[in-house]
C-alpha cells in the first residue's frame, strides 16, 4: 500500500525540480527500517498525514509538510550527480517536538542541497509522535541506530564512504542527532539482523537550532541521556539569539563537547528566530549551508575517494 509519506516524497520532488535547480536524481524508494513491527509498536496510531492548516504560517513564503502519525520508519536515499559524489553521506533528521516532522522544509530540502555540495543526503523518517509511557526520544533513537547500521550495510552498492556517515538534525531532529552521536556503544532495540552488528556512531554531526540538550532550571546542565565523551563525533552547532529555544542550549553543550575535547564549531547569530531549515531570506542566519559546507571541507569529509561498487 502506497503511504502518504510515498505519495508526498513524490509530488515534493516534481515541486523541487519545478522551483530549485536539480541537484540530484530521483530519489530510491524509501526503505523500511524494520521487516516487521518497529519495537514497542502494540497500538495504531492512525494513518500518517500532513496537518498544515492554510492558517498555518509560511517559511520563506512557502507552506510546509508537517507530517504526523508515523509508525512505519524509513530511509529514503538522495544520490548526488555521478560526477559530484564523494561518497560522503549524512541521515537527516527533520524536527517538529517528537509530536510532527517537518519532512520537507527540514528533510528533502537538505538532502538536495546536500546533493548539490557531492553529499548523499539520507532522510530518516522516524516515529513520532512520543509513544505514551516511553521517553520520548526512544523510539526515534531506535530509528536512527537502525538506519547508521542500514547505511553502513548497504555503503557499497550506494557508493558511500562507511567512515564518512554523518548525521545532521533540526530542533528535536537536533536533539536526537545529539543522541545518536553519544550513545552508540549498545542498541536500544534487540539484535534483529547484520545490520544491527555495524557500527551505528556518527562520523561527524550538526546540530542545528537543537532542542532539549539542556536543563536551563539547573542551570544549563546537559541532558542526562546525552553521555558527551572524547569519542563523540566532530560536531557543528547553529543557533540565534532570539530563538524560542534557549541559546544557552547550544552554548553549554558546545562548553561541555569542548571540554571533552571534542571538536566542535559554534555559530550564535542574534536574529532568526526558529524553524527556517535552509530556506535563504534576507536573515544572515539563512547562510548557515555555507559554514556548513566550509566546516566539511576543513575536516576533509568532501574530498573525492573513488568508491567502486560491487566488490
């Protein structure tokens, strides 16, 4: 059965190949992170929709999807040109509060500009929104330990590089790159196949307008489920001053990241607000693709490296 998110990922494509120039070729069939049931689903939550109300505001003069009701996760894969891929690869996570997920404005929009710089761009579609009794990042960690293992299983036939696989997250997509980039040393699922045998850390991580990473009534202490270590992954932070989130969010845990001497770039601009993905207005803060792309290449993650399929 076809599911809306199908069904959406194709009329935004037609979309982006009307209004964007074409960076990358269509887009695989999106792959299902689990056989069967994702672990823990017992209930029906509904069909997945997109609830954008024509009230809703717009982003850049745009409307976006918000889409809710997901309990079959997936992968969709979007390749860059032959001629520009590096073999790098990020999993990106659209936000929404773990209740929505933002899936084009935070999600398909950044896999084509990831295409456009010679990157494969991953969507996650994860489950949301919180399932009751649960932590509500549990679920969408176990998507998103899924998925590292599944890229990394699938690197050679997709052309990928399995030590450049990164990951990149919008407000709670930020929050749970953040978790997935410190808490890979045990799944948080069951074993279920070879995949889940694969290494599922991050290579390197950007979190952008992240939400949660702090206790701002305890004085900005970082999130206890976040285990910051020397081993987390390089890490690319973005925030504005007068976001909703509090911009202590990403002061303390860059303060905490470069105390565990990870590497880590910051970018604090004083105005933009929250929720603008990569969507260019006439805020500088809508630039951040190109600090991000120049923190790339600083870390060698776009150098060209022949990947030959099939062997």
């Amino acid at each position: 059965m076809t599911s809306f998110f199908d069904r959406v990922l194709f009329m935004g494509t037609i979309a982006l190949l009307c209004s964007t120039p074409v960076y990358s070729a269509d887009p695989q069939t999106p792959l299902r992170l689990w056989a069967e049931k994702a672990p823990g689903e017992t209930e029906s939550i509904g069909a997945e929709t997109d609830i954008t109300k024509p009230s809703d505001g717009l982003i850049a003069g745009r409307r976006l999807i918000r889409l809710a009701n997901v309990s079959d996760p997936t992968i969709t894969v979007f390749q860059p040109p032959k001629d520009k891929a590096t073999g790098a690869s990020v999993l990106v996570c659209p936000g929404g509060a773990y209740h929505i997920l933002a899936l084009d404005l935070e999600g398909t929009e950044v896999c084509q500009w990831l295409n456009s710089i010679g990157v494969t761009g991953i969507l996650l579609k994860y489950r949301v929104p919180a399932r009751k009794g649960q932590d509500r990042h549990l679920a969408p960690l176990q998507d998103a330990q899924r998925a590292m293992g599944l890229i990394r299983q699938n690197a050679n036939e997709w052309g990928l590089d399995p030590n450049r696989v990164g990951i990149l997250g919008f407000s709670a997509g930020g929050h749970l790159s953040a978790i997935t980039s410190t808490s890979y040393a045990k799944r948080t699922y069951e074993h279920r196949d070879a995949a889940d045998s694969l290494s599922c850390r991050p290579d390197f991580s950007f979190l952008i307008y992240p939400a949660y990473l702090t206790l701002k009534d305890q004085g900005y202490k970082i999130s206890p489920e976040l285990a910051i270590s020397t081993n987390t992954p390089p890490t690319f932070i973005l925030q504005t001053q007068d976001d909703g989130v509090d911009v202590g969010n990403a002061i303390y845990y860059a303060r905490a990241l470069q105390l565990a001497k990870v590497p880590t770039e910051l970018h604090i601009y004083p105005t933009g607000g929250h929720g603008y993905g990569l969507r260019s207005t006439d805020q500088n803060v809508t630039q951040w693709p190109n600090r991000a792309e120049e923190w790339m290449r600083e870390l060698k993650l776009l150098s060209p490296r022949i990947i030959t399929k099939g062997i």
